[in-house]
C-alpha cells in the first residue's frame, strides 16, 4: 500500500568555476534535508548534486547541458509517479485491458528549486530562463544562489587579495617558465574575444564570433577581479553519476587550481594557469587559459548580468541570493577603520532587486576565502540561520506552486 501523493521538490545543487561536486557544499544538502525531515512537512525532498562539469569554454553550452540534465531528473520523477499513483490496467476475464479508478484525483507533482554557488548561481539562471522557453510547463520553482556574481565581481577589494594569492601558487610552480611570455599572447586572445574588439562589419553581416559578448558590456580595459571556486580536483565530465548527499568527511581546505581574472588581462591567473601547463599543459597553455576566459568572460557584460536577473524575476518562480561578507580589521590601509568586503559586486543592484539579496557573515583572512568556504560552519557565522532561512525559502516556492497549481 503506497502512502498519500505528496509534492516532490528536487533540490538540484550546481557548483560554480573549478567547483567539484562533492567538496563545494559540504554537508550543506544534508542538512536541508535534515531539517525538511525534523519538520515533518508534507512534501517529499530530494537534495541531488549535480556531477562536476568542466567550466571553460563556451558557458551556454554548460547551460543547455545542465537544463538537460535537470529535465531528466524531472522525467523519471513523473513516470515514477505516473505509475504509482495514476490510472491501473487491469485485464478482464475476456483479456480486455481496461483502466481502473485511483483514489486519487491527480497525480503528485515534481518541482525543481536549484541551489547554485557562485557561478553555478548563473548557470541556474540561465537554465531556469531556457527551460522556460522550451516546456510547456516548467518545473523550475526557484532559484538559491549563493555568492552568485549575478551583476559582477566586487572588483574594488580583489587587488590585493587575488593577486597575492595567485603570484604565491605561481612562484611555487612556474620556475623558469617566463610569466609573460603567456602574458602577451594571452592579452592579445582576451582582447579578441571583447566585443569592443569585433569590427562593424563583422557585426552588421551577425557573424558570431566564439566567445562574443553583447555590445554594451565591459570596457576595453578590465577591472580587477577574481572567479574562485570551492576546491581543485582533476576533472570529471564524463562523470555521470548523481549523488544524493554530501559526504561529511569532505574537506573544504584544498588548495586552488585556478587564480583570478585580474590585473588588467588577468596577469595574476595567467600566472596561476602557467603553473599549471608547465607540468602537463605546455603545448597547449593558452588554450586551456583562454577557455577559462572566455567562461567567465560573461562577468564582464553588464548589460547581460542585469537582463539576466530581471528575466528571472520576470518568471513565475522565487528568487534570493546570500553573499558572504567578511570584516576587515582596522590598519592603516584603511585609515584605521574596521571594513567589510564582499566577494560579489553591490553597487550595480538595483534598488527594486536589493530585497532579494542579503548578507552572510563569514570570517577568513579575506572575501576570497570567505567565499570557498560558505559552506563551512566553522568559517561562515551565520551557516545555520542559513539552513533555516534556505527551508523557509524553499516552502514559501513550493506553497506559491501549489497555489498557482490549483489555480490553473
């Protein structure tokens, strides 16, 4: 006998730039699903984490991959509930297949909350936008993201930070291999692949270029700014496993594989990237550099970052962001007053939008730190008034569904 139809809500989890999908959110998906149990709530929850993908190259193709897979995810619920709880075929003495009655009027629907992290917050995004386009009916209810750069990197506190960070990685690794020597070309490929670049002929005949942006993004000359992720890990994707929970032995404390987008072009990551093809990418160093570029090169349109948020607020699902925040103690450096830095840019939010974001205290000796371990209790103060905050968000998306369910 199969209990009461109950709502499915499938918390799809996406990890940003050079994320894993094991070491980025920890022990956090259990814990929704801990609290969803303790609570005792109608509703049936699934935390899936979405297998680690490569997050360079083309970002749209990253979208459509994860959009796909999500509809997936969806389909099985469905056809799962389908054959639980609609319609049974029983034969007849005559052999006659015919269709008996349920108790139940309908069957229990599958909705979708994706839980992105920095950049996985865009792919998110974009994904719910697509699906929106493609189904007649989307599954998607809402989005959580999580230091997500939805209107760019805080560029005015990464100088120092991001740069630190990547000249130390390169000094360990790079030995002889002349920093600027990938500098130059690498620049030159950047610059190529900025719109300001692309000529009006180019662009009156709509020939796309790989990697062009909109006009109306960034200037010619970049701001400083860095993309981190949670961890570095060998990739994996042609992983297709899905994991159902965070391991809680993972460990947040791995060492970066990837430096920043900064310093003009990105000297500090270039630097960073050049430790890395020294071992096993020397041939093909600045592609693999320049693949990285031109995935996060879609921070630096600022025209798309802002269409992107009204968009999804534009659609029938719920939205929130947390970003973290980590105090700077007072120094001369800035004039002896206690700070705060965030690791997403603030200023570029809309005052209508500015509800839909709020802070995360976490300490770490700078935003960058802050924000690889957010999901770390011992770093992040306000890690479990998270939890909370996130289940409360996440049943306010599904009752607002199941209102404009009975509605339709």
């Amino acid at each position: 006998m199969l209990p009461p139809p109950k709502a499915t809500i499938l918390l799809l989890f996406v990890h940003g730039f050079k994320g894993h999908d094991l070491h980025t959110f920890l022990d956090f998906p259990t814990r929704i699903m801990t609290i969803f149990t303790n609570a005792k709530i109608n509703l049936d929850v699934e935390s899936i984490i979405y297998p680690q993908y490569d997050t360079r190259g083309d970002f749209s193709v990253a979208v459509k991959t994860f959009a796909e897979w999500t509809r997936q995810q969806v389909e099985a619920r469905e056809v799962f509930n389908i054959r639980a709880y609609g319609p049974q075929k029983q034969q007849t003495n005559q052999g006659e297949q015919i269709e008996t009655k349920t108790q139940n009027e309908k069957i229990p629907p599958v909705y979708v909350c994706f839980v992105g992290h920095s950049m996985g917050g865009l792919v998110a995004a974009d994904a719910a936008i697509l699906l929106e386009e493609q189904l007649q009916k989307s599954p998607v209810i809402g989005i959580l993201a999580f230091d997500t750069p939805y209107f760019g990197l805080n560029h005015t506190v990464f100088t120092h930070a991001a740069y630190e960070r990547a000249t130390g990685m390169a000094q360990k690794a790079i030995g002889a291999y002349n920093l600027m020597s990938a500098y130059i070309p690498a620049a030159t490929t950047w610059n190529a692949l900025n719109p300001a670049t692309i000529s009006d002929t180019q662009t009156k005949k709509g020939i796309k270029q790989k990697g062009e942006q909109e006009p109306g993004s960034a200037s010619n000359g970049f701001s400083v700014g860095s993309l981190w992720s949670s961890t570095s890990v060998k990739s994996s994707q042609n992983e297709k496993r899905v994991i159902t929970t965070s391991s809680s032995s993972s460990s947040s404390g791995s060492k970066w594989s990837w430096g920043s987008v900064a310093l003009g072009v990105g000297a500090a990551v270039l630097a960073t990237g050049a430790a890395v093809t020294v071992n096993s990418h020397v041939n093909k160093g600045m592609e693999y550099i320049t693949s990285h570029l031109q995935f996060v090169g879609i921070l630096w349109n600022s025209t798309q970052l802002t269409r992107r948020v009204a968009d999804v607020l534009k659609l029938p699902i719920g939205f929130h962001c947390f970003y973290t925040q980590v105090q700077i103690p007072a120094s001369s450096a800035n004039n002896w007053k206690t700070t705060s830095r965030t690791f997403v840019e603030l200023a570029s939010i809309p005052s209508d939008m500015q509800s839909k974001f709020s802070p995360r205290m976490c300490s770490g000796q700078d935003e960058i730190e802050a924000h690889m371990e957010m999901f770390n209790p011992s770093k992040n103060f306000d890690y479990y008034q998270m939890g909370d905050e996130t289940v409360k968000c996440i049943k306010t998306m599904v009752e607002d569904a199941l209102i404009r369910e009975a509605q339709s």
